[in-house]
C-alpha cells in the first residue's frame, strides 16, 4: 500500500539512525550476557584455551565395564577402590577433554557386581584434592578413598555377589579418539583389577549444567546447609525482610508526614529529619556502624545486614511524593464517617497506592541485592554470607572456574530480571508520578 | 438613634465572633492537650530507626575521628583534628583523590553521556519500543558483583576473551587490569556496554513529557527533524540531565563494588579511591580513627553534592 504521509526530509534517515543505535546498543549490553550464559554450560578447558570455543559442547559419558570373573572373591571397599582408580585417574590424565561423566559396572560370572556414577559437577570440585597431580597408583586412591566417600564425590552401589539378575555380556570397545585414550590409559598404566570388556562413549547434554550443580557441591565443602543456593536464600531472605518493613513503616511514616500532621512547622521539622539523611553515604557510616553491631552483639549476624537498610530517606521521598497527591476529600469523608486513621490508611489509602508501593519494593530490592560492602564487613561466616559475598570469595579461591563464576552470574541476575519483567509497567508510571531523579 | 442600633448590632455581632473564637480557642486547646497518638505512633519506628542507623552513627563517625581510635579499650587518645591532617598530609589520600578524579573523567566520558544518546534515539523509535525499553533494562539487571567478575574474566591477559578477538585483528595483547595506565580505563568500560538502564527511562519520560504542539510548530516553521533534536529535546531535558549529572558524580566518588572488586585498588594503588581506602584503613590496617575522619570528609562532599541535586530539583519543578 502507497503511504499518503508526505516524508520530512532527513525524517527516514533519523528513524533508520534511531533503529540501528538502539539495536547497537542493546545488543553491546546482551552480549556480555550471553557470553556468561554460554561459559555456564562450557567446560573450563573450552573457555581458557588459546583459541576459545564460542558455543558449548555436549560433554561426553564413558561408561566402562569391568569384568572380575575368575577372580577371588573380595569386598565393597576393594571394588569401591577398583571403580574410583578407573573414573578419577583416566579423568585427571584427559582432563582437556570435554568429560560430562564416568560410569564404571562392575560384572563378576555374569552378574552386575556394583555400579558408580561421577559427574562433572564433583569431579571439578573434588580434582583439587583427590587428584591433585599426575601420579596415579593404588596407594593415592587408598588415601583418597575416605574423602570421595565422605564427601560424596562419586556414587557408588554394591550389588554383592549374584545379587543382581544376570545380564548379558555386552563387549563393544569404542573407537572414538575418548575411548581410545581410555584404553590406551588403562593398558599402560595396568592400575585396574577388573578386566575392561567394555567402554562405551556417548553425549549427555544434562551434563551442560553441572557448574550449576558445581556451585551447590562447593558450598556443601565449606559446611553450608544446602549448597551455593544457601547465600541466595539469604540475599533474598534480607531482600524480603528490608521491603516488608519498608512498605509497612515506611508507608506509615510517609502517610503520616503527609496527611496527618496538621502543623506545618512541625511537617517540615520532620521531612527534614528523614529526607537530610539522604546525604549520608554507606561508607561514611562503616565503622561506626561496625561498632554499634559489635557493642549489639550482632556482628556475623544476618539482622547485622538488614537493620541499617531499614533507615532509608529516599523511600519516605518516594511514599510522600505519592501520598501528597491522595485526594484529601476521600479521606475527609473517611474521617467523617467515624473510620479511625489506621482504618483509613489500611482500606482507603493502601489500596490506591498500590503503584507506589510496587516502585518502592522494587527501589528497595534493587541494592540491597546488589548490596556487598556492608555484608562483606560484617559477616564472618560461611552460612551467613550473601550470594556477593560469597561470589567475590570464589573468585579468589583454590580453583576459580571460569565456568562456575558465570553459573553464579547467571543464577543471581534471574531475580531481578522476575522482578524487572513484572513490574516494567509500573516502574515507567512511577518514574512519571513520583518524579525520581536521581 | 441610627446609631445606637449600629451599636447594638455591632455589639451582638461582636458578642457572636467572641463566642466563636471562644469555642476556636476550645478546640484548640482539646487538641493541644490531647494529644493526637496516631501520627505519632506512624511515624516514631521511623524516627528511631533514622536516628540510630543515621544521626547517631555520623555523630559517632566524628567522635570517632578524633581520637587515636583503640578498639580493645575504646575511645583510646584524644587527638583532636590529628587525624585530619594526617590523612591530608598521607601521599596515599592525594594518590586516591587524583584517581577517583580520573574515574569521575573517564566515567562522564565513557558511561554518562550513553543513557541520553539511548533515550534520545529510542523516542525516535516507533515500533516495538516498549520491547527495546524493556531490552534496555536486560543488562542492568545483572548484580554489579557477578557483572565485575565476568568482565575480570574477559580481562585476562592470557586466557581472557578481550586479548584473543584483539589478537584476531592483529592487537595487543594487553595487560588491561594488571597495566597500571590502563586499570581504570578497564574497570570504568563495562559500564558503558551496561548502558542506562533506569537512566534511559528517566530521560525518555521526560522527553515524552515535551508538548508536541511544540515538535508541530517547530515542523511548521520548517525546522528538521534532526535540528529538532538538537534545538527542542536537549534544551527541554537539560535539567534532568544536571540533576542526574550531580548524582552521578556522588555515584563515581562512592564508587567501591566494582573497584574493589576488580582489582582491590592495585596495581600499586593505580584504583585505589577514597571509599576503597576508608575501608582499608579501618578492616586491613586497623587504623579506625584516621578511617572514621575519611569517612567523615567523604560525607562532607556527598553532602554539598545531595544539596546541589535537591536544589536543582526543586528549581526544575
């Protein structure tokens, strides 16, 4: 169809302009992210080599068979060795490549004797100090044996003899590259007592999320209840905590500033007393806040990171722009009709400020989730940490893993893009109404 | 006689206003002697919070500041305004003021100018621009800590992303976080690729809120489309753009996270700035009382800068 809109000169190549910095633009902001959602699901090797891989690789799944009959009887702890020698050791020496895990069977006059299990996930987490090195006998598995067991590093289960039905005797050897590295390690090395009948190499692509699980399995080294999502859990748990208060005490603090003081000396005295505080950065406060934590007790204490967010101006700035514009005539005719203040405030004024409050949540959500500098004073211990904290210690770790770091990237931007997808609406409304500036 | 009648109404009259101030003064004194607890039960968890987490702690800040701070038996020495000029007389103190005034350029030259130039060629955009509005929130979303790391990882100088694609065009390699002329450069730039965010919703509202009559009788008069921008926009949100200016730049002084983070202010201090050293001196070398002056110091700007934006912001209204 013909348009019968007469083009301004210069108007189509504004627009084009317009199109083509937007599209830059957000795509230089994406792109970031995309590349930490693309190393979350690479294994490190891919990401650190000199010619890095731009798209994640299905990681590989060897699963070995090793065959103990005409042997002498033995017991769980003897094959339990015998499977951890045949995951950990071929692993450690072929770590370059894109292992997602190793399943070992262990078969003895035709029965399935046990079988294990290792993923990547603990593999990375357990390499540092199960297979720290290139030497790899039967004495180093004895010792390291208690700690994958402990820790459980690798499952494992014992069938017993001839408790398991009979199954077939399957004898492929792979003839991919893998495999044949296998082999090859396992011949040469001759570390095994059960004899390979077979090695069999697949892909599985569960196996791309296993920094995720990586993250859970190192929190649970450092004795935290239930892994990595535990400092989440207590970034969301303060996150919670802080916008409560705020929107019942500060809603109520604001409500009263603007609707039921009656004196406007006294109106002003105590706007200046909550909006003055503004100018009092966080890091002016950071030792005497210390300080008061220490003589309180709180110090490594969750309440420690929440109570100093409670004392925030810009939150009375934001409820009081809003609660100055109620129209005073409905609350009048409240007040007429014998409703107390509460009354009012909780069935009058809370229901028309339901955008306010949305902005106010969401302002409020905002840094205190990103917040690190006070939760890095303040808390000590591991169970206490928030997910910053603990993705600033990681880095600076034993083994920082590119591919971890990227997980926990990924993992801690999920909140707030929820947050960010529900409320858009509201949030460019209240940037009109409440006149945020800064 | 007329008058008499004059008087005597007007003395009714007077008696009526008498009684009325009368019954005014009643009702003034009910309410002066009863005292009304509502608001006063609204605002006192408030006014107490603010009180201990702000008033008291600035206060204690300067208390603190003026001794030679022991915190086994505190306060420790008077040292009166000792303090303050041992951290002015510190080489460290003008190497972290020169380097958070080199933040504060390159900051003004790399990030702050990217949310106006984004706000300004998406009103230009019609279709689908709340999805581009909604685009431009994506990278902001991402906590700063996880940002910093990521980047950090780009950043290596052996295995990083940045000197592998340089090298594919014949560059570098470079030693971005470890090169002390270029750390700052280095820690500034991913706020450029992070874009506006907010910001960019900010200034779009506000170039949404000029009047089209204005665009119409620009158009009349022949002005085009590009010259608008330039003559009828800008001037319309040069307001927005100072106020954000100045919290902007209280932004860029308080700036720690990402510093602190990146590169814990090395090499050799090439990023320490105030904030980072105010925790330094209290959390690494236990110096409280020389750290609590800083602190105190960095209040003192933050604060002539917060008054600045607040009387912008009034004059805008």
């Amino acid at each position: 169809m013909k348009s019968h809109r007469i083009i301004e000169k210069g108007e189509r190549k504004l627009a084009v302009t317009s199109y083509a910095v937007t599209v830059v633009f957000i795509i230089l902001g994406i792109l970031p992210l995309v590349w930490m959602l693309l190393t979350s699901m690479m294994d490190n090797e891919s990401i650190d080599a000199t010619t890095p891989k731009f798209l994640p690789d299905i990681p590989r799944t060897i699963a070995i068979t090793l065959d103990y009959s005409g042997q002498q009887d033995q017991n769980e702890e003897f094959y339990r060795k015998d499977a951890m020698k045949a995951t950990w050791f071929p692993w450690m020496a072929n770590m370059r490549e894109n292992i997602g895990e190793i399943k070992v069977t262990g078969v003895k006059d035709g029965h399935e004797l046990y079988n294990s299990k290792t993923t990547a996930a603990e593999f990375y987490v357990g390499q540092p100090f199960i297979v720290p090195t290139q030497v790899f006998n039967d004495n180093v598995m004895k010792a390291k044996l208690p700690r994958i067991k402990e820790s459980g590093l690798s499952k494992f289960t014992y069938y017993g003899q001839g408790n398991k039905a009979e199954i077939e005797k399957a004898s492929t050897l792979s003839d991919q590259p893998l495999g044949k590295q296998f082999q090859a390690f396992f011949s040469e090395r001759k570390l095994l007592d059960g004899k390979v009948t077979s090695l069999v190499q697949s892909r599985n692509w569960l196996r791309l999320f296993d920094s995720y699980r990586s993250l859970n399995i190192l929190a649970s080294e450092a004795a935290v209840s239930f892994g990595f999502y535990h400092y989440f859990f207590n970034s969301l748990l303060i996150c919670v905590i802080v916008i409560a208060w705020q929107l019942t005490f500060g809603a109520m603090a604001s409500y009263a500033l603007s609707q039921l003081l009656r004196s406007k000396k006294t109106k002003f005295v105590v706007l200046m007393y909550f909006l003055a505080t503004i100018m009092i950065p966080g890091v002016s406060v950071l030792i005497p806040q210390y300080l008061l934590m220490q003589k309180l007790n709180l110090v490594d204490n969750l309440w420690a990171v929440i109570l100093p967010h409670f004392a925030w101006g810009f939150v009375i700035f934001l409820f009081k722009g809003f609660f100055d514009q109620l129209p005073k005539e409905l609350l009048q005719a409240a007040r007429v009709d014998g409703a107390s203040e509460l009354r009012t405030f909780l069935r009058i004024v809370i229901p028309m400020s339901v955008p306010v409050f949305t902005i106010v949540a969401v302002m409020t959500f905002i840094p205190v989730w990103n917040d690190f500098l006070w939760p890095y004073v303040v808390t000590k211990s591991h169970h206490n940490w928030t997910f910053t904290v603990a993705m600033n210690d990681m880095q600076g770790g034993r083994n920082p893993r590119a591919n971890w770091i990227s997980a926990g990237g990924v993992v801690s931007m999920i909140p707030l893009l929820l947050v960010f997808l529900g409320t858009q609406g509201a949030i460019e409304k209240g940037i009109n109404f409440t006149g945020i500036k800064g | 006689m007329g008058n008499q009648v004059e008087l005597k109404q007007g003395a009714a009259a007077q008696a009526q206003t008498q009684a009325q101030t009368q019954k005014q003064m009643q009702t003034r004194s009910r309410a002066r002697f009863n005292i009304r607890w509502t608001p006063i039960l609204f605002l006192l968890p408030s006014i107490i919070v603010f009180f201990v987490f702000k008033y008291y702690l600035i206060l204690d800040a300067v208390y603190i500041s003026l001794f030679n701070y022991d915190i086994v038996s505190p306060p420790g020495k008077f040292v009166g305004l000792g303090n303050y000029f041992e951290f002015l007389k510190s080489e460290t103190f003008w190497v972290a003021m020169k380097n958070t005034f080199i933040f504060f350029l390159l900051s003004v030259a790399i990030v702050f100018w990217v949310p106006i130039v984004q706000a300004l060629f998406l009103s230009q955009v019609k279709r689908f621009n709340g999805f581009y509005r909604v685009l431009y929130q994506i990278p902001g979303v991402l906590p700063v800590v996880a940002g910093v790391l990521l980047w950090k990882w780009m950043y290596n100088p052996d295995r990083g992303l940045f000197n592998y694609l340089l090298a594919k065009i014949g560059l570098g390699p470079y030693g971005w976080l470890n090169d002390l002329h270029m750390t700052k450069f280095a820690i500034v730039l991913p706020g450029f690729f992070t874009g506006g965010g907010i910001g960019v919703l900010l200034y779009y509202a506000a170039i949404k809120s000029i009047s089209a009559e204005l665009f119409e009788a620009a158009k009349i008069d022949g002005c085009g489309p590009w010259h608008r921008m330039k003559i009828i926009i800008l001037p319309n949100i040069k307001f927005v753009i100072l106020i954000q200016f100045v919290g902007f730049m209280s932004g860029v002084l308080l700036s720690f996270d990402n510093i602190f983070v990146m590169t814990q202010g090395g090499p050799a201090d090439a990023s320490l700035v105030v904030a980072l050293m105010i925790q330094r001196t209290a959390f690494v070398q236990s110096r409280f009382g020389i750290s609590a002056a800083l602190s105190f110091f960095m209040f003192i700007v933050i604060a002539v800068l917060t008054v600045l934006q607040f009387r912008l912001q009034r004059e805008d209204d």
